[in-house]
C-alpha cells in the first residue's frame, strides 16, 4: 500500500506540473488532412471527446480536429467537450476524475445545449471513443445519431506497452496498473484503471471494476435500457488501427478481446457473449448494417493524410428521413 501511494502521490505531482505550465503533456497527435473539399449543407452538430492526457483545445489535436470539421462542414456547430474549469483541468482529469463522474458532467453539458437538443454526432478518440459510447447508453439527454469511435478501447486494455503522453506521467500510470489496477485506491482515483480487462482474471475484473463491466451490461442482470438507447443511434462507425500498441488487443477498438482465462487467443466481435447475447444491441445493430467497422494502417490515432477527410467526414453529413 505504501508503494501505491508513493506511486500516486509522484503520478499527482506530475501533472500538477504539468498543469502549472513547468512540464507538457503531450496529446496524442492527430495528423491534419489538406484535402476539405466538399462542403456539406443543413448539418447535424457535432460534439468531441478526447482522450488520455489530451485536451478539448488543444491547437494541434482537438482544436486541429474541430477545426478541419468547421472547414469540411458549412455552418457547422461542433463541441469540445471540456471537463473542468480550464483545458489543463480537462487533461489532469482524463487521468484523475473517475469515468461516472465524467459522463455525468457531459451528460450536463449535452443536455443543456440548445443546439444539441435535436441531436448529434458524437466523436470520441481512443478512452474518449469508449466515453462516448458509454454517454450513448448512459445519458438520457444524448440524442447521438452517428457515433463515431477512433482508436477506442471498447472492451477495455490489458496492457500499455507503448504510451504517447508525457514520459513520466505515461510511467507513473503504467506502474500503477502494474501495482493492482482493481486495488480500491487505484481502481477508484484513475481513469485507465476502470477500463483494464484482465481476461486470466475475470472474477476480480467483474467485481472490483467500478465502470467497464457494467457499461458492457456484463452483470447477471442486464440493463435494458442501456441496450435501448445504443439501439437508438444510426450508425456506429469503429476505427481500428492496425500497428496499434496502445489499445492492447487493438481488436478492442472493434469490440473484441482474449479469449477469457488467457491472455493470447483473441476472439472477434461475432465471437464473444456480449454479441452472440446482444447484450448491447450490438447485434441487432450489426444484422440490420448499422456498425461500420473501418481499419487504418498506422499506430494509435496516427491517421494518414486524407483519412478522416474522407473517410469520417461523410458520416457528417444529414440523415435522410
């Protein structure tokens, strides 16, 4: 126990640096493509959820992404979601304030907007793109039409070989997922913590993991309504990058895992309960073409020149009565 708060009291000290301005955490980085060319009329706004260590502005990441919307998207109306007081509040929470407690402080924000109030798209990269799956089934004021998940760990990680974040928050957090991500003081105070999905492990992963099992109704008694609302969207568009060593197994990002009791056979989507039993609706959604399951070549969140462009833009666009 004196390891884990040593470790936490480091990892806190961190990015109370970081948020002062002495040190940076660097967002994961996603490329700006050159090639807007098509500007779409009457558009459904469009709401953003970040992910680990980033923030709602930052110019090269969140702030590149909406902008390059507002580009591509006439008229368009886009929210950065920001948890916290400031953007380097939101980044020290991607980290610190525990995932319920962020949906319930979007879920105020979505709710609230006027503009939102018919409905929207939502976007969430990497932990965000689980978020705002998660804010989908949780939210009863989340009209999300098309949710669009980039890089995010939909049944969790196990693992963290690789992080892009700054270098010694990055180790801090690994050390403590090392340590014992379901002990009561890690698995309550970090975020990363509350999506690890040990699969040698399930009776503690299902006990002492305070978020992931229950957003994928993995209990005895499911939550119809969870099931309900994510039945409600149009579409539900899932990004998978191949060389990914972030999301461990990447097949994550398409809703797969292991195979339970080991930590080296992965299984598809199609293969696991949470589809075969449409927990989620996921099946439903999928028999009736509604997931669009799209790969990129390239590690986490790395997209190519011309791939957001043309591959999730359109899925901005109005949908027809």
């Amino acid at each position: 126990e004196r390891q884990l708060v040593t470790v936490m009291a480091k990892l806190t000290l961190l990015l109370l640096l970081s948020a002062a301005g002495l040190m940076s955490v660097v967002g994961l980085p996603l490329p700006v493509p050159a090639d807007n060319n098509f500007p779409i009329k009457t558009p459904v706004p469009v709401v953003l959820w970040h992910g680990m260590g980033d923030n709602c502005c930052l110019p090269f990441s969140m702030g590149a992404v909406k902008a390059m919307i507002e580009n591509a998207v006439t008229d368009a109306y886009v929210v950065s979601l920001m948890l916290g007081s400031n953007p380097a509040d939101d980044s020290y929470n991607s980290y610190f304030m525990p995932v319920h407690k962020q949906l319930e402080m979007a879920c105020d924000v979505v709710s609230t907007d006027p503009k939102l109030s018919l409905g929207f798209h939502a976007i969430g990269f990497s932990q965000g793109g689980l978020f705002v799956r998660a804010l989908a089934q949780m939210c009863p004021g989340a009209k999300i039409v098309n949710l669009i998940s980039v890089g995010g760990p939909q049944q969790g990680i196990f693992g963290l070989p690789t992080c892009l974040g700054e270098k010694g928050i990055c180790e801090e957090v690994k050390k403590l997922l090392d340590i014992g991500a379901y002990v009561p003081l890690v698995q309550n105070r970090l975020v990363q913590a509350q999506y690890w999905h040990d699969p040698r492990a399930a009776a503690a992963y299902e006990k002492y993991n305070v978020f992931l099992p229950g957003i994928n109704n993995e209990g005895a008694v499911k939550n119809e309504t969870y099931k309900e609302r994510l039945t409600k969207i149009n579409k539900m568009v899932l990004v998978k990058f191949l060389n990914d060593t972030i999301v461990v197994p990447s097949d994550s990002e398409w809703f797969g895992f292991y195979q339970e009791g080991q930590d080296k056979k992965e299984e598809k989507m199609q293969e696991t309960p949470l589809y075969k039993e449409d927990w989620l609706g996921l099946k439903t959604l999928n028999e009736e073409g509604r997931i669009v399951f799209l790969s990129c070549l390239g590690q986490h969140l790395q997209m190519p020149p011309g791939f957001f462009s043309k591959e999730i833009i359109p899925f901005l666009t109005p949908v027809p009565p």
